[in-house]
C-alpha cells in the first residue's frame, strides 16, 4: 500500500494558507460563503475528493465550484457521489475536519488520520470531474481545486462552466458507461441529446404549445438553456431572458427563482415581457431550482412553485401507472419539507403517501429513494422524480395487455429518460413540466387551480450566532433556544390555519422564519411577530430587526 505524497501535498498546501479568523461547515449544499474566503477550502476539497474516490476504488467524483441562489460575492462547493447523488452525510464531518485545520501540518496530520480511519487504499486509482458556474470568483477557486487534485495525483476532467445538474449527470454518465446501466453519453451534448429527444417523443402527435418565458437568473442556466433550446427545435420554443452572464453583480439579482419564490412577484426585467395568462418559469443561478409563474387577466401575478410542481407531476404519473396496469405493483410517494405549503400537503396527502423530511436535497433525496417512484420538490422549486432500479426493470419487462397500456408503459419509460434522477434540474423538470401540460391541456391557470396554497411568508433573520438554533421533527420545532418554540406556538394558535417554523440556515449566515395563514395580512403578521421573537431572544443586529 502506498502512502500519502506528503511533500507534494505540504507544498501546495502553503500556497493556499487557510485563514486563521474563519471557521468552516459543510452544510445543506457544501461549503458555502465569500468566494474571497474560499481558496483553502477549495485546495482541501481536492485532495479530499482524490480520496474519495480512491476509497471507491477509483471510481469518479464529482466537484461543483457554485453559490447557486446565493449573490454574486459569494461561492462554495460541493462533492457529488459516484452515482450522481450527494456526497454521503459521513464524509460531511471529514470535509469540516480538513476545511479547518489550522495550517499545513494539521492538515497533512487530518489527512493521515482519515486514511488510516477508513483504510483508504492509496494505491488506488483517484478520478475527480469538476465545474463551475459564471462567478467571477470561479476561475481563481477552480485553480486552488486544481492544486489539491494534483498534489494527490488525481486523473483530472474539466467539465468547464456548466449547471450543476448536468455535472451530476456526467458524474453518473461516467461512472456507468459501457455497463447495462448506462446513463447516456458522458458529454454536455450526450445530456441535451438524452432530454430532447425524450422530450419529443413525449410530445409526438401532440399540438405545439406557446413560447415559454425563461429567466435564466443571468446565470449558468443561460447558457445551457440556449444549447438545449437549439436541440428541441420546434418541438418547444424557449424564450430567454437574464442571459447577462459577464454582466458585473447581475447574477441572481432581482431575478431568479429564490427571488421569485422569497419576493412573491415578477422579476421586473420580465415585466415588459409577459403577457397575462403566458407561462414563464425561473431558474436560479446554477439551474438546479425551477419556479414557474404567470399574470392572470388582471395581470395579478401567481406563482407555481416546487409545491406545484409536485402536485402536477405526481399525479400525471398515478395516472400513467394506472393506465398501464401497474398500479397494485409500482407505488407513488411524495416527500417534502416543512417549507411545503400547508394546502400542498392536504392535496397530496389525500392521494399519495406523504413524507417530511429536512430541507436539503440530500434529505429528499435519500427519502425518494424509499418510494417505488419517489418524487421529490421543495418549495422552493429543488426536485425530482426518481424511479427505484427494480421499478425500472418492471417498465421494461411489462406485457402490456392493451394499445393503451402500451402507450402509458411508453410514457414511462421516456419520463425515466427525460427527468434527471441524479438531482433536481431546472431545464429537466421545465421539460417535464411542459409534457404534462401538454398531455393534460393545462395552461397555467388551471395548473394553478389544482389547488389553493395558503398564504404564507418566508423572512430572514441575521443573529450573532445561528448555530444556537437546533431543530427536531424534520425541522418542524425547535428545541434551542429553550422556551422559545412554546412561545412560537402560543403565538401562532392566534391566526387562522396558522403554523410557522424557525431554522438555521445551511447556505446564509441567517434563521429562517417561514409563516402561513388562511389570509394574506395575518401570514405576514405572523411571519414578522415570529421573526421578532427570534430577534428578541439573540440580540440580533438592530439594523435587521423586523419590522
Ligand atoms: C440549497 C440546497 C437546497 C436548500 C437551499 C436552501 O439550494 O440544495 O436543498 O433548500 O440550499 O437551504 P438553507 O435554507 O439551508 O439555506 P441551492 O439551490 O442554493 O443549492
């Protein structure tokens, strides 16, 4: 067994110093703050993304260098298993350890205490791909990345400036190519292939809808979008809109999905642009997130969000099952987070087993897995559909006994191919998004009246330390502070279908304070009266205090 190559590793590690004030954590999606507090935590996830990999006997891991809804300043990154999914929760902690020893020999000592810990075998291959998205602080991090994949001698694959979906679909790609679960071809093209012609069968025969408006967030998704709108040709036209990617602090800003989903209107840049009963979506900065939104005839804005889309997709797929006879073998399951809108939950509840989980696509993701078809959305527009390996193999072995069976077993299994089960994907969930519409000949408007989501607010509170916020019950109530989650639910049993819930959370430097009610005014109030309980109880920032 080899050991580690301490000098290459002491070398590279004293270019990139880890500053001494600051204190890392990987949460919900990776390490995550100002790109310019970022390189040695970018060296460090090299090396340990190198090992990683060597201890999956070389098969290839997955590095995304991105900030996704975050603004423009900020980076992060994170690491992607070899099928696709999220670095497993263990390594998690490995990843905090590294991040934070204080200089080069304690990191070199972490290092050698985590391959001694696992039994890493270093004489193993190590294969890492890697991406970026359009952040100005990207090229100058991705280089710091590139230190830490050298000093550990990883065979090394620049996947460029790219969505982070589609980095997880190469991870996926590459890790199965040339086995009988191949994924699709390992390239950006092999991606857009696979989407639109699944896509285009699903809609074969069916009338052309209207443009569809994209707000690519003036982020990587711009980029993509347009290459993806080239391969669906006719079969669905795509107009885009925030494509400034080169353009200084446009990223995210007053567009996107997060600030769709969090603001509640149009992005003001569209507004010239969308006429009522339109459909349009958003992506957010690296197209993992999709929320679709429309003006009704009085042009009141309404926003279709991660509920919606779960409701409308989920039930589009019973039905499918149904009619190709599967339906006392394939079972369809729903899982969200606390975020889901308390109407969302009652619609799907009534037809589907339902599951809360914590926010973090790695919580969904995980939970899904549970499901024959597991579908997954947050709110705010993070999901997918995934379909278990034995539900996969059922698609294929069927005997359809009808003409009609037959085409639902064909709809399934082009949606197997059509959605990206590795993680949620802004333009793959757009695409399914648009086939059901097609199939069920919805416009927004009667999407929207699947049901009524009660009014709700979602606040952000700056505190001096967050992580004083511990959580039970999939993030539902709070144990720390003490006394405050009864004071929060005496609070809330004033307001008519009431409920609200506070969190740290895992990508800002702040709480989150998210609030429903039967109406507009009381969901704000109870939204700000909780935000100001939570301010109260930390001494907050007085310039944040809630109004
Ligand atoms: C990430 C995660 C999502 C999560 C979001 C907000 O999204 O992937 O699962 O909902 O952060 O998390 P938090 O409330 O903990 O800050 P993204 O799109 O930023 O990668």
């Amino acid at each position: 067994m080899s050991t580690l190559p301490v000098e290459a590793i002491r070398e590279f590690s004293e270019r990139h110093p880890k500053p001494g004030h600051l204190t890392y954590q990987y949460g919900t999606a990776g390490f995550r703050t100002l790109g310019n507090d970022l390189d040695s935590v970018m060296f460090r996830v090299g090396v340990l993304a190198g090992l990683r990999s060597k201890r999956l006997d070389g098969r290839t891991i997955g590095v995304m260098v991105t900030a996704s809804h975050n603004p423009e300043p900020d980076n992060g990154v994170k690491l992607v298993d070899p099928r696709g999914e999220m670095l497993e929760a263990s390594w998690e902690g490995h990843a905090t350890v590294l991040a934070n020893a204080s200089n080069t020999s304690a990191f070199v000592e972490a290092l050698e205490t985590l391959v001694k810990q696992l039994k890493i075998d270093l004489s193993k291959p190590a294969r890492v791909v890697y991406a970026r998205d359009t952040r100005p602080s990207g090229p100058a991090l991705v280089g710091a990345l590139e230190d830490g994949l050298k000093a550990l001698g990883v065979e090394a694959r620049n996947a460029g400036v790219t969505t982070t979906p589609i980095l997880h679909y190469l991870v996926r790609a590459i890790n199965t190519k040339g086995t009988k679960d191949t994924y699709g071809d390992d390239s950006a093209e092999g991606y857009m292939q696979k989407l639109s012609s699944a896509f285009k069968k699903l809609i074969a025969g069916k009338p052309a809808s209207p443009p569809l408006l994209v707000d690519c967030a003036n982020g990587v998704g711009a980029e993509a979008a347009a290459t993806l709108s080239r391969y669906l040709g006719e079969s669905l036209s795509l107009i885009l809109h925030n494509t400034a990617t080169t353009t200084s602090g446009a990223l995210n800003h007053a567009c996107g999905a997060d600030f769709v989903k969090t603001q509640q209107k149009l992005p003001p840049s569209l507004a010239a642009h969308l006429k009522p009963g339109q459909r349009a979506c958003s992506l957010d900065g690296d197209a993992d997130r999709l929320i679709y939104f429309y003006l009704d005839e009085r042009s009141q804005f309404h926003m279709l969000d991660g509920d919606k889309i779960a409701a409308l997709v989920a039930a589009f797929i019973v039905d499918l099952v149904k009619a190709a006879g599967l339906e006392e073998e394939i079972r369809v399951g729903i899982v969200q987070t606390a975020y889901a809108n308390g109407g969302s939950t009652k619609y799907l509840a009534e037809r589907l087993p339902v599951r809360c989980v914590p926010t973090g696509v790695k919580h969904l993701h995980h939970a899904a897995e549970h499901y024959d078809v597991g579908v997954y959305f947050e709110a705010n527009g993070h999901g997918t559909v995934l379909f278990s390996p034995e539900t996969q193999a059922k698609l294929a072995e069927h005997q359809p006994s009808t003409p009609a069976q037959s085409t639902a077993l064909t709809h399934l299994v082009n949606l197997t191919n059509l959605i990206n089960q590795t993680v949620g994907d802004a333009l793959s969930d757009m695409l399914l998004v648009e086939v059901v519409l097609v199939h069920r000949s919805y416009g927004a408007f009667e999407w929207d009246s699947l049901y009524v989501d009660l009014p709700n607010r979602l606040v952000k509170v700056v505190v001096a330390d967050r992580n004083i916020f511990k959580t039970e019950d999939a993030e539902r109530r709070l144990v720390s502070p003490p006394g405050l989650q009864a004071r929060i639910d005496e609070l809330v049993r004033k307001y008519e279908a009431g409920r609200a819930f506070v969190r740290p959370s895992g990508t800002e430097d702040v709480v989150r304070v998210y609030a429903e009610a039967r109406v507009r005014a009381q969901a704000d109030e109870l939204a700000y009266r909780v935000a100001g309980l939570v301010y109260d109880e930390t001494g907050g920032d007085p310039a944040t205090r809630p109004a």
